[in-house]
C-alpha cells in the first residue's frame, strides 16, 4: 500500500477536467469521460442535466424577452412561480423575493426579518442568533451567521458582531451527558438562555438549517427539536428563519424540508432544487404575518438587485417546478430515500471508519472516524474528504465532500444527493462506486 504524501491533496482549479454536457444523471467531460452525478454537483441538479423541456422553456422566454426590470414589470414567469411555490409551501407562506442565489435568499431573509421588526417600531431587534457547524452563504451578512470557521477566518474582525452561535443540533455529536429524548429541551434551553444573556429586546432571529448540509455532512435534528425551538422563539418575539437553500424543494421527500418536523417558519429560504441550477435562482418565502407590518409602513420590502425577479430564471423555475409535480418526483425521493439508504448502508458494510450514514430522503451524509466508538475524527492533515473525492472521481462518481475539522468537532464528511430522477439502478451505481471510493481512499492513508 503507498501513502500518498500529504502536500499532493488538493482540488487545484488548474486540475479540473472541463465539462463538456450532461444528459439525465451522467456529465461529459471534454475528453470523453462520464460520470455519474451522485451529489447533483452541490445538491442542486434535483432534475438532472440537458433536460429539454426546461431548456426550451429558458430559450421560449429568452425569444420572448429575457427580463423584466421590477420596478418597470411583473412577468407571468415571476407571477406563475410565485403561486407554484406558495402552494408547494402551504400555509401562510404566500410572500417572497425571488434572487440569483442562496446567499442572496439568506441575505435578504436577515432584511426582511430587521425590517419586520422596524416596520413595528422596534428598532432594537438587530441581533441574530444562528448555529456551529451551519452554512448560510459567502456574503459578509450570510458568513457572519455562519459557523463554519475556516470560511470564516480570512474575514474575522469584518463580520457582523452581536449575534451568537449556538450549539448545532447533531444526535451523533449530542452535547455531553445528555439521553437522546432529552435533545430538544436541551438545545430549546440553550436557545432561551442565549436569548436572554444578548437581551430578549434585541434578537431579531433565529436562523438554522433544518438539515444542515455543506458544515456538517447533512445533519438531520433530532425528532421535536424545530418545534422545540419555534416555542422558543415564538415566546421572546424572535423569528424563527429556516434556511433550506440546500435542503428544501424537495430533497428531503417534502417540498419544505420543515414540513417533516410540522413546523412553520416565519422565513424561509430555498434555492438549489428551486430552479435545479439551470439558470442562478433562490428565494426567500415569508409568512403573511410578517409582510403585514412592512406593506403597511414600507409598502413593501426594501431588498433586491438588480436581477431579482429574473424573468428568464423565474421560465426556469416554473419549468422545474411543473415537472416536479407533475412526475410526483418529490414523493418519489420520499419513497426510494430508503432504498437509497439501504444500497449505501449495503455497500459500506464493514467499514469501520464509517462512524454515521444518515440523511433524510435523497439527501445522505456520511461522516467518517478513526475511532468508532470514541467518534474520533481523522488528523485533518490527512484530507480524507479530498481522497474520498478525488478517488471517486477517478472512478466516475461526483460526490461532494467536506472537511473543516480543524476544530475537532465533526469527522470529514462526504454528502451524496442524487438527482431526484435517479432510477434504482443508478441509486445502485452510486452505492457501488461510492464503497469503491471510500475503501481506496481509506487505503491511501492505512486505515483501509
Ligand atoms: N445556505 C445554505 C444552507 C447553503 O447550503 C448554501 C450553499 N451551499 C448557501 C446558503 C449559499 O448559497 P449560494 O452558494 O447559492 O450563495
């Protein structure tokens, strides 16, 4: 067995293959290589790649006219993907602003939130409360929410102070000494605490990733804790913010990835599987409650660029969103998540470094540890998540991998998010070549 000198590890740009096309699960790249996409790049290709319809619903609207200023038009795509998403959210969140991105949805989520509590004379409400092991976004409003540490290093000092990070909530990594049916109240308590210590005049909100993704390897919470939390919130006047750019529109097996918990945000954001990353699209959906006071003092909400709205991304977005529900694809990824689940847990029996595989619907993370029984994570220095990544991609498998554990809390993690069309067969290949790539990669560093 060759160990492989640590200073080689890396994902240099100057190394990447160049795409080339995609069709359905599989990508090209120029010299002829096929992968399988078994992560929908950053679980975002919820449809695929080269789907025609989508494709001519974008060219049908740019022959038409690709945008519509918003403060000259509105636009039947913008109209139609406001009630398509309304109704995939349910309840009271009817309102949104519809943005290029995911930091851009979280960014104006912050907004919108401030601007609540403004609309309502209270002015002091300007703190946000979010999570470690949480990703909300690379802009300096989104980073400064975010506990992701080494994201955050090079901008320290130029973030947004005041506002605290709570523990994240992890059943694998539970704080110590406490039984899992206590969790909820655990962290429901650490909420209030938190809450009270900043000054419960001066939360505006409270954000989290109701299945965290990028920081922690898809974390799912513990059973009752987003109930647990909104009590909370709904006591000091805190909005509660579910950031389901990653998890939601349906990579959980529910449109809201909140909905599996019965829980209704006041905002919410989602991007990704929004528009399946055939054009840059995000949203950020809000409770009627909240519009409320902003259209009464502000006649609306004071946040948008210049591309929001985007006609041509909002075509792509009804066209994703048409398909999905016509082709039932999210009770689909509800249905064979298990399957999923199962071929994975198959494929990577045996292999002790495999301390966690969890996940919810086409949405799985496993986390890897050099000790299973004391969960502890690898030397960092290792980079196991880019092996893991470089040898599945040496086999075919895009897999999206993550490290960021130089704080010693969480093990290299590797997420896997298939397209929601996958087929059993191909959930199968993933399985399969996913064992593969772990096992080489392990075998790199001699923990095979
Ligand atoms: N929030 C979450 C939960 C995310 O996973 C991401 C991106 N991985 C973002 C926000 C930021 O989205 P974007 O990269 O589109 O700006």
């Amino acid at each position: 067995m060759t160990v492989q000198p640590k200073a080689t590890i890396s994902i240099a740009a100057a190394a990447l293959p160049k795409v080339a096309w995609g069709e359905g699960l599989s990508v090209y790249d120029t010299n002829g290589k096929r992968y399988i996409d078994g992560s929908g790049g950053p679980a975002v290709y919820c449809l695929g790649h080269g789907n025609r319809e989508v494709n001519a619903a974008i060219a049908a609207q740019l022959d038409r006219i690709a945008h519509g200023y918003r403060y000259t038009f509105t636009s039947d795509p913008l109209e139609e993907l406001t009630a398509l998403v309304a109704a995939n959210c349910g309840g009271g969140l009817t309102r949104m602003v519809f943005v290029s991105g995911g930091s851009e949805a979280v960014e104006s989520a912050m907004k919108i939130a401030l601007q609540y509590h403004a609309a309502r004379g209270d002015m002091s409400r300007r703190r946000f409360i979010s999570r470690e092991r949480s990703w909300h976004g690379n802009t300096l409003g989104a980073l400064s929410i975010s506990g992701f540490r080494e994201r955050r290093a090079p901008y320290e000092g130029a973030l947004i102070e005041g506002g605290a990070l709570i523990s994240p909530a992890n059943a694998y990594r539970p704080p110590e000494g406490v039984a899992p049916e206590a969790l909820p109240a655990w962290y429901a308590a650490e909420l209030e605490e938190t809450i009270r210590r900043i000054g419960p005049d001066a939360v505006a909100a409270f954000v989290f990733e109701p299945v965290v993704g990028a920081a922690g390897g898809v974390v799912p919470a513990p059973p009752g804790y987003a109930a647990a939390m909104r009590e909370v919130c709904d006591r000091y006047g805190v909005l509660m913010i579910a950031d389901e750019v990653m998890c939601g529109a349906g990579r959980c097996g529910t449109w809201r990835a909140l909905a599996h918990d019965g829980v209704e945000p006041d905002i919410m954001t989602v991007a990704k599987g929004l528009g399946g990353g055939f054009l840059p699209l995000g949203a950020t959906v809000y409770h009627q409650r909240v519009a409320e006071p902003i259209d009464r003092v502000y006649g609306g909400v004071l946040t948008g660029h210049t591309f929001t709205g985007h006609t041509a991304a909002c075509a792509a977005g009804v066209a994703v969103q048409t398909i999905m529900r016509r082709e039932k694809l999210v009770e689909r990824v509800h249905d064979l998540g298990p399957v999923f689940m199962g071929l994975l847990a198959r494929e990577l029996d045996g292999i002790a470094a495999v301390g966690d595989l969890r996940g919810r619907g086409f949405f799985v993370g496993v986390e890897l540890v050099a000790d299973r029984a004391l969960k502890t994570p690898f030397d960092p220095a290792e980079k196991l998540y880019i092996r893991i990544r470089n040898a599945a991609f040496e086999r075919g498998l895009i897999c999206y991998p993550s490290g960021g554990n130089v704080d010693g809390t969480a093990g290299d993690t590797v997420i896997l998010a298939p397209p929601y069309i996958a087929t059993e067969a191909e959930l199968e290949e993933i399985a399969v070549l996913f064992g593969l790539s772990l096992r080489a990669a392990l075998a790199e560093i001699g923990a095979g």
